[in-house]
C-alpha cells in the first residue's frame, strides 16, 4: 500500500509525503533497487543531498557497477563538493574499465583534501592499486610511500608496498618495508610471515626462522640453514600433528635429499603427491631427486612436467623430447608430446609421435582418430581409410564410423568396400534418421558403375613414379 500511496503523492507532487511513504517501503524492501532509486531522487528533489548520498550508496553496495548511481552522486557534488565529485568520477570511470581517466579523477580529487588527512590515505590507496593494475609499480610505490608519510598505522599499506619491491624484485626493499612496519606498531601475522619468507628467498634463513611463527617453514628454514638434525628432531615431533598436511612430507623430502638418501626422499614426495597431486613443487622435487639418482630419463621427465605446469609448453616440450631421446616405448610420453605439438602448431611433428604411438598401441583410439582426420586434411584418403578400418576395429557398432567409411569408399570410387559398409550400416540401424538415406543410397550405388579415384597423394606417388 505504501508504494502506491507514495506515488499517489509524487504523481500529486506531494513530494515530502511521497518520500516518507517510500522510506516506510524501504524498511520491509532494503534491496530493492528501483526503491533506492526513487528514495535518491526525491532526496536530490528536496535538496537533502546526505540522504540521497546515502541511497545511491546504497545503490552501489547492492550493485558496484551501477552507472546512473555514479552519475547521480556526481550531479549532487558537482558545484558544492569537488572532492566527492572527483572521488564518484573516478569510481565511475573504475568501474567502466577506464583506468587513465580514473587515475585523473583520483589526481584531480586531491587536491581538494590537504587538510583531511584520512581522505588523502584513502585516495592515494586508490591511486596505488590502480597504478597496480596498469602495470606502473614505480608509481604504485611511490603512493605507498606517501600514505605513510601521512599514516604509519596501516598493515595493508606496508604489505602493498613490499609486492611492489618484489615484482620490481627488490628484496632489501621489501625487508625494510616490513621491518618499518613491525616498528612501527603494525606487526601482524601476514607480515610476519611475509617478513620470513623473502627473508629465506633473500639467503637469510636465520632471520626467517627467528621471524617465522609456522612451525613447517621454521622447520624448512632450518634445513636450508644445514640444521638438518635439528630440524628432523623437529619433524619427528611434530609430524602426528601435520600428518595430513603436504607440506610435511614435502620437508621430509627434502631433509633426505640433502642426506642423499634419494630412495626416501622419493618416497615422501609421492606422499606429497597423494595429497597435492599435479604441482610445480612435487614435479620439480621428483626431477631433482631422480637427478640425484642419475637417473635422467625419469629427471626430465619430471622436468618437461614441472615446466608444463607452470605453462612453460616449449621449454617442456624440450624436456620431453630429451626424456624420448632416452625412452622411445613411453606411451603416454608419446601421447604427450603428440598432444602438446599439436597444440603449438606443429602439426606435422606431431603426426610423426601419434604413428608412434598407434605403432606402440595399434589400438589406441585417439592416435587412431588423429591420423586418419590428418591423412583426410592432406587428400590421402586411402590412408584415411585405412586408420578409420583399424578404428573400427576398437568399435565395431559405431555406426557414425560405419557410415564414414561408407562414403569415404564411395568418394574413392571403390563400390564393393561401399556397399559392404552401407549393409553393414542397415544391419545394425534398423531404424533411425539416417536408415532410408542409406537405403536409398545402396540401392542407388548398386545400380551404378564406378571407376576408383584417386586421391591427391595417390595422383603425386603416380606422377614421381612415372618412367
């Protein structure tokens, strides 16, 4: 009833009593857009511009992409509040993927803040992720320094700004920074344990157990420092504990590679495996130990997986190729590197492991299938033929390669291969879309004399064996 009321009164220009019955909607309906959107515009209407702010914002929080909400806070701040205005600006040209401009707002915004300094944090941080996200780390640092130039109280900002050294890969930097900010007051357990970890990637493993409160990387720390009896006193007795956590059996790994006791060490890596299978970290843990073991076919088999899995496909296809170099009767090796050439381009290349393969599997269906679609896409359809023959094979039902091969012996002219596989079609349809067509097509081809073709490899074998 109050919707109605409310536009009862709009409609009779009785605004103030319109927005009363609108807010009474609002109490049972806070989301409801179209009635935020009613409760800003008559606030603007009524000149109470704080309470249309806040519906408009409300707008935003129920929907960050609302452009007519942006606009409308902008068209109440636009003579009286530049700040805020800016501020809208920006987050409209944000939100709409217009980074530059929003950069620009966010320039322009400051300069009508200098005496409020929690405004002047809250723009710069907005400034310094977008400078993030354009790829302009200097800047993004540079906003970072100056917040806390203006608030030293802020984790987020000290934590921002360490990435920042890092992707710059400025270690001592990032260290500083993190130290600032433990010294400043703004210890906590993200900055700590940042603070340890590049202080580890930074050859400083001391300083990253003394810093670290996990107790698995106080443990890592400690075996990178040479403190492997130590820190396997430290695993033994916490490994009840950790018992299903990798990373347990990720150190163990490693503590027996540095003792040379890779068969272990190997052990505790397909313990990591079970539970974090397919990673960066258990490949790059097995090609080491398997080099440890001299034993380089299963090294860089694990190495093409390693870097296959950090998406580095060339440097893997190197790696796998090495591993063939050492093994040629890999089937899933073979298949590997089929798929991956494939998916490079090197489509000839990959033709060449895929025959290997089929050679290796005479009845692999996938090796099977990419030959004979490869032998089509070059016109040697005897060949086709053949593969899709072999295929058949695996499939002896499939009635969408029965009548394939059907038309691919019809288009080479061959009549009693065609008419074995159309019977052998309606044998097993009996029914179906295709059935008649089929039928029709027999009858049609029974009737017909045929002279076999020859398809555009057949016709160059001919012409380089002419005399």
């Amino acid at each position: 009833m109050s919707i109605a009321l409310a536009e009862q009164y709009e409609e009779n220009g009785e605004y103030e009593k319109a927005l009363d019955e609108y807010k009474k909607s609002y109490e049972s309906n806070s989301k409801d857009l179209s009635l935020l959107e009613r409760l800003g515009s008559l606030s603007v209407m009524l000149d109470k511009k704080d309470d249309a702010e806040l519906y408009y914002n409300k707008m935003l929080e129920l929907d960050a992409t609302n452009v007519m909400a942006y606009e409308q806070l902008m068209d109440i701040y636009v003579t009286t509040d530049k700040f805020k205005y800016y501020i809208y600006r920006g987050n409209l040209h944000s939100v709409s993927h217009q980074y530059e401009h929003a950069i620009n707002d966010y320039k322009k915004a400051l300069n009508f803040c200098h005496e409020n300094h929690e405004a002047q944090v809250t723009t710069r941080f907005v400034l310094g992720t977008l400078f993030e996200q354009t790829g302009n780390t200097t800047k993004a640092i540079d906003e970072y320094l100056k917040i806390l130039d203006i608030d030293h109280t802020q984790p987020e900002v000290y934590i921002r700004l360490a990435n920042m050294y890092l992707t710059e890969d400025v270690p001592g930097s990032a260290i500083e920074t993190l130290e600032r900010a433990i010294n400043d007051g703004c210890e906590n357990d993200t900055i700590r344990e940042q603070l340890s970890r590049i202080y580890l990637r930074n050859n400083q493993p001391e300083k990253a157990k003394e810093t670290t409160k996990d107790e698995l990387f106080k443990i890592k720390c400690m075996i990178i420092a040479g403190e492997r009896d130590e820190a396997f006193k430290e695993l033994s007795k916490v490994e009840a504990k950790y018992k299903d956590n990798p990373e347990l059996y990720a150190l163990k790994a490693q503590y027996y590679y540095e003792e040379k006791d890779y068969d272990k060490a190997l052990e505790n890596v397909l313990e990591y495996n079970k539970r974090q299978p397919n990673t960066p970290v258990g490949f790059q843990m097995s090609a080491l130990i398997y080099e440890g073991k001299k034993d380089d076919y299963n090294a860089a088999l694990n190495w093409g997986k390693y870097n296959l899995s950090r998406g580095n496909k060339d440097v893997a296809i190197n790696e796998f190729l090495n591993a063939y170099q050492l093994k040629d009767d890999d089937a899933n090796l073979l298949q590997t590197l089929a798929t991956l050439l494939e998916s490079t381009g090197e489509k000839h290349h990959a033709m060449e492991f895929y025959e290997k393969l089929q050679k290796l599997e005479p009845a692999n269906r996938t090796a099977l299938q990419k030959l004979a679609d490869y032998r089509e896409s070059i016109g040697d359809y005897r060949t086709q033929a053949d593969y899709l023959e072999q295929l058949l094979e695996t499939d002896k039902r499939n009635l969408n390669l029965i009548k394939q091969l059907g038309q691919l012996q019809e288009k080479l002219k061959n009549k009693p291969e065609a008419v074995k596989y159309y019977k052998r079609y309606l044998e097993i349809a009996q029914q179906g879309a295709d059935f008649d067509k089929i039928q029709a097509k027999l009858a049609k081809l029974e009737n017909t004399e045929m002279v076999q073709e020859e398809g555009l490899i057949d016709k160059i074998m001919r012409f380089f064996n002419k005399d």
